[in-house]
C-alpha cells in the first residue's frame, strides 16, 4: 500500500532528552513536512523539505532538527532545547516542485514528555 | 503571510442535514486549496484537492467551491451520516509554496442520530 507511515504512535520524553520521530513515503513524493498540532491552536509548520539533503525551517523550529538523505525519509528530532514538546506531531508528503499535487500525512506520533 | 479561517467552529447538526464549511483566506494568491478530515486522534485524510484554476470539485456526497477573488471555500456535505462526524479542516498552498500549507483551526462537526 502507498502511503505515509510515522513511528512511534505514541512516545513518551524524559526531561533533557533528545528523541527522534520517524517518517517514511513510498509515494516517490519530492516534499515532506512535519507539522506540530495543540489543542486550539490548528497545525503549525516545524520544517519542509522540498528535495534530498535540503530542508527549510518553517514557523516553529526552534528545538527541532531535521534530515534528509534519502527521498523517502525525513526524520524529525526533538530536542532538549524545545521546552513544550508535549503535542501531536504530523507527517506529510507531496509532488513538490509542481505546488499543484495533492498532500497527503501520517497517522501522527503523540508525544509526551514525563 | 497567509491566514486562512474557518467558520464555524463546531457545528452540530441531525442525521440528513446538507450543510456547508466555510474556509476564507487572506492571499488570494493560492496554488492549491485542499480540504481533510481528522478523526479524534488520528492523522489528516484528504478530502478533496481544489487546484487554482478549477472551481470546484466533487467526491461523492462531498462538493467544494473556490471563490480565489473573494478569498473564500466552501465545503458542501449532502445528506450527512453520523459517520460523517469528524474536524473538517481546510488549508492552501501560495507564496511559492515556500510555506508549506497553511491550516485554519477547523471545524468540528457533529452528526446527530
């Protein structure tokens, strides 16, 4: 099946550590994207790649790390230097280079720091 | 920067109603606008693609418009099912797309037996 797959589903951080959220596509999609989502407050952008080995930060990346080396991974870090990291956090994927492919998200990795 | 709001924010409504989302957004300059469901806890499913140049589209019980001039999508939901209960969310692609897309908050829906 073609799709979006996150893992963990639900993760749980001890203060000061550093924890890695997983995202894969067999969509053969250029773009990814993580997207941080609290109550209230609808789905914001962390960081977007448009193609391997480049990314961009988008409007929350502070405490966040990103990498791209291969098309269909982009993995998502949070730091020990987000201090709220507890959300939903969503994965998403599209054509890329055209702006006109429709995208598609994971099924979301909640996140809670204990 | 593009802001995109959603009206209303939670609607309930009986089993059978047709009703209508709003979605409206500042720069008209869109690529795309996409609308998708989200269940309690779960990831986002699209819904429909809606690309600049189009007006609208349809999936089955499902019709959105795009009005770029104004600014402005509807979704439009025929002869609603419980089932149907879910967060509507809409978002666009602009300004080169260097943004990613853009997200209102919602609307949460409820379908009443």
């Amino acid at each position: 099946d073609g799709g979006i797959t996150q893992s963990p589903k639900y993760l749980f951080r001890k203060e000061g550590q550093n924890v890695t959220l997983s995202c894969e596509q067999n969509l053969n999609h250029d773009a990814m994207y993580w997207y941080r989502q609290d109550p209230g407050q609808g789905l914001r952008l962390i960081y977007y790649s448009q193609i391997v080995n480049d990314f961009q930060k988008g409007d929350i990346a502070e405490g966040y790390s990103v990498s791209r080396e291969k098309k269909e991974s982009f993995p998502l870090t949070v730091t020990s230097a987000q201090k709220n990291p507890t959300a939903f956090y969503l994965c998403a994927s599209s054509g890329g280079a055209s702006m006109n492919t429709e995208a598609f998200f994971g099924q979301g990795t909640r996140l809670t720091v204990v | 920067k593009q802001e995109v709001t959603q009206i209303p924010a939670a609607l309930s409504v009986p089993e059978g109603e047709n009703l209508v989302l709003n979605c409206s957004f500042t720069d008209s300059a869109i690529y795309n606008l996409q609308w998708f469901r989200q269940d309690p806890g779960k990831g986002l499913t699209s819904l429909l693609l809606i690309q600049s140049s189009q007006r609208e589209q349809t999936s089955g019980r499902l019709n959105a418009s795009l009005d770029k001039s104004s600014g402005r999508s509807t979704l439009y939901i025929a002869a609603s099912q419980p089932g149907d209960s879910a967060t509507y969310l809409c978002a666009t692609i602009s300004g080169g797309g260097a943004d990613g897309l853009t997200f209102g908050k919602g609307t949460h829906l409820i379908i009443q037996p």
